[in-house]
C-alpha cells in the first residue's frame, strides 16, 4: 500500500502531465489557426494575383470594378455589391453594376434608376471601411450617403428595416491620393455562415487595402486604353481625312484646267450650232442638231460643275429669309429635272423661322442638287417633301431642311460612296452633285446627313447654324 508521499508524488506527476497535454493541445490548435491564417493568406493573394492577370485584359473600368467585386465575394462570405465610377471631369459618383451572388455565379440587378443617381466624391477616407447597418452615427456624411445608397438599392422593394447588423464593406478607390474614381461596396444578406466562411475583419484591412490599390490601378488603366483607342481613331480619321483633301486639291486643281480648256471650244460649238439652226436648210429642223445640242450642253453643265468643285469660295454670309430662298432653290430644280411636273411637291416651314446667316448662292445651289436628284430617284409618279425648321443640335441651334422623296432608297453600300467625287449611278451624272452639296454645306459650317432604306425612299438633311 502507497504511502501518503508517494500519493501525492503521482498527484504532482499527474498534473505535469495534464499540464503538459494542455500545452500541447494549445500548440497544435495555434500551429493549426496558423497555418490557416497562412493558407487564408495564400488563397486571398493567388486570388488578387488571378485578378490583377484578368483585370489587365479588361477593357472599361466598370469591367474591372466587376471583377474586383467578384474576387472579393469570392474570397469573404459577402453576397451582394454595387461598383459605382465617377464620371470624367464629373463631380459625382454613378453606379455602373448591381449584382448578387458569390464569384463567378454573381448574377446582374441593376435598378433603372441606378445609373442616374448622383452622389458625392469629397469627403471619404481613403482607406477601406468596416461596418454594419443600421450605420452608426459618427461616420463621415460622404460614407453615410453612399452606404445609405446602397443599402436601398440593395434591399429588395418593400423589405422590412434591418433586423439585424448587416456586415458592409466600402473599398474608396483612388487614381491618385487626391482624386477618388469610384468606389465598391460589399454586404452579406443571411446571417449563417458555412465552415469555411470568413467575413472580413479589422485584420484584413492591410489586404482590402492592397485590393483597392490593385482595383484603381487597373481601372485607371483600362481608361487611359479607352482614351488612347479614341485618340488613335480621331488620329486616323484625321489622317484619312487629310490624305483625301490632298487627293481632292489635286484633282480639283486638274479639273480646274480642263474645264477651262473645254470651255472654249464649247463657246464654238454653241455659236455654230446656232448659225446652222438658222440655215435654210435646218429650218425644219435636224435631229442630228438637236442631238448635238443636247450633249454640248451637258457637257456645259458638267463643266460648270467641275468649276464650281475644282474653285471652293468662301461664303459670302448675309442674313437670308429661309422660305423664298427654298422655294426658288425648287423652281430652279423643277426647270433642270425634265420628270419634275410628274410629282407631287410638299412644301412645309415652320412659322417665324428667322433669317438665317448663309451665302444664298451656295445654299441655293446645294438645295437645287439634292431636289434635282430626288426628281430624278423616282421614277413615274412620286412625292417630294422640302421641310424647314428651327432644330437643337449639340450646344446650339440651327436651321434643318429635309429633302426627302418617295424613291426606291439607296443601299447601304452605295450610301457610304454618296459624297465622293465622280462616284454616280447615272449613266450622264458627273458624280460631283453631291460633293458640291457637301463642300457648300460645310463650308457654312454646317453639316449633311442621309437617311434611306431599299423601297422606303431617302431623306437628305442640311443643318446650318442659325448663327454666323
């Protein structure tokens, strides 16, 4: 039989033991929330790695919003998010995305009104913020505001007030320390969390912090690619539009000096043409005259045409009453278009139109063009529609005139070549109407439009300012 100071040996003995248990159970649970500490930390940044691979490729900011947003509700518990951009230039903040869902199974809501609320960019923090709703009451007004926003267009209509505390998440996104270029803000809507759920937590700032830096690096990029393609297609365009005025300077300057040269022997031609009209001989009249007659005097017309494109003035502007200078514009055409008299003709002008700054030469010729070519789009019997009137365009105002006629329309692939020189379908245009058309248009700073369908006729417009 033990005795009493061997009892109490084992006692002391059992307690080191049990002590020592203890602190090994203590080490494994502390080696085991380490190396999921570790582990969290390495699945959260391959997770901002695979985002950061992704978002280069993305190519519009509200793109790299989204898929910020969806590694982050892929990374903590939160289920639902709005991603909200600031507007160039703008001081306000717009929502461009709504979803809910986790990762890659997020699915769109967006709200009509969504993109036309406006909220302010001063007055936010710049790191990320922790919270739950209802919001407390010492946050700065700039956080309140968004958070309440979003709060609302998160919950669905009619939902009860918050019940509970609702985690949120708002990650401020910075360009530069000073200028904010939009914001994400994330919450979770049910209350039970999965095994390996994580809802993010003051100990995760340094990491949301890193994600947001990510996130505005990459949307500030994907702008800066949008603006450089525009400047790129506005360099192009500006390219393309210089190569062709060299191209037409050329062709003008040329165009210029055989119609010059034409234009004598035409004289001739004319003043021959009426000695032998008078003859006795051609007193009854020839057909081969009057076949001469005609073709010398299209001849005249194209060279007239290639004088007035080869030898671009100025306009002279004067202010000029719109509804005389239109209905003159139409009884020349009804004088050179000989199916004129076989269509009906619809003149219509808005009331009080002003008197309009223009070179009336120049406008009336253009004016003449487009209803000569209306005349001549319809074949047998048709309509032409001349409408005028006051029309907000842009930042100003400015005089609209329709042409529009009842024709088989002009196909899309004809519709882009309209304005280049020499290009007609007429077997005796000269493909330079319409270019004359365009050079007066813009040279009053205005501009010319097209609209047609195959069988539902055309419409020319010209827009001229209403101010010099």
């Amino acid at each position: 039989m033990a005795s009493a100071s061997e009892f109490e040996e084992l006692q002391r003995q059992n307690r080191a033991l049990d002590e020592q248990v203890r602190a090994l159970v203590r080490s494994e649970l502390q080696l085991h929330l380490t190396r999921r500490s570790h582990e969290q930390q390495l699945t959260r940044m391959k997770a901002l790695d695979l985002f950061a691979l992704d978002a280069s490729s993305a190519s519009t900011a509200e793109a790299v919003l989204r898929r910020s947003a969806q590694m982050l509700t892929s990374v903590f518990a939160l289920d639902e998010a709005v991603g909200l951009l600031r507007p160039k230039g703008a001081g306000h903040l717009e929502v461009v995305f709504e979803f809910t869902g986790r990762g890659d199974q997020a699915n769109d809501r967006v709200s009509p009104r969504a993109r036309t609320s406006l909220l302010p960019v001063v007055g936010f923090p710049p790191g990320p913020l922790l919270t739950t709703a209802p919001f407390p009451d010492q946050l700065p007004a700039a956080q309140r505001t968004l958070l309440a926003f979003a709060d609302e267009l998160l919950m669905p209509g009619g939902a009860a007030p918050h019940s509970v505390q609702s985690p949120y998440l708002l990650l401020p996104l910075w360009s530069t320390p000073e200028s904010l270029l939009g914001a994400l803000v994330l919450r979770r809507v049910g209350n039970t969390l999965a095994y390996h759920d994580i809802l993010p937590a003051e100990a995760d700032l340094d990491f949301l912090a890193l994600a947001a830096r990510h996130t505005a690096t990459a949307a500030r990029n994907a702008e800066l690619i949008v603006d450089l393609r525009q400047s790129y297609a506005a360099l192009h365009a500006t390219q393309q539009s210089l190569l062709e005025k060299e191209r037409l300077a050329a062709v003008g300057e040329m165009a210029a000096v055989m119609a010059h040269e034409v234009r004598n022997p035409l004289g001739v031609m004319f003043n021959v043409l009426s000695s032998l009209k008078k003859t006795p001989s051609a007193a009854g009249g020839s057909p081969l005259l009057d076949i001469l007659s005609e073709e010398a005097s299209r001849l005249n017309v194209m060279v007239e045409e290639l004088l007035l494109f080869a030898r671009p003035q100025p306009p002279a502007l004067a202010p000029e009453a719109v509804g005389p200078m239109v209905r003159a514009a139409l009884d020349a055409a009804r004088r050179a278009a000989a199916s004129a008299l076989a269509h009906e003709v619809h003149v219509e002008e808005e009331p009080n139109l002003p008197e309009v700054p223009m070179d009336g030469r120049m406008v009336r010729q253009a004016l003449v063009n487009l209803m000569v070519n209306a005349f001549q789009a319809m074949p047998g019997r048709g309509t032409l529609r001349v409408t005028s009137r006051r029309e907000r365009h842009g930042a100003g105002h400015w005089l609209r005139i329709d042409v529009s006629d009842s024709g088989p329309g002009i196909a899309p692939e004809i519709r882009a070549r309209l304005f280049q020189p020499f290009f007609t379908t007429r077997a005796k245009g000269t493909g330079l109407g319409l270019a004359i058309v365009r050079r007066f248009i813009e040279a009053h700073r205005g501009e010319v439009m097209v609209e047609s369908a195959v069988g539902r006729g055309s419409v020319f417009s010209v827009r001229l300012p209403l101010s010099a």
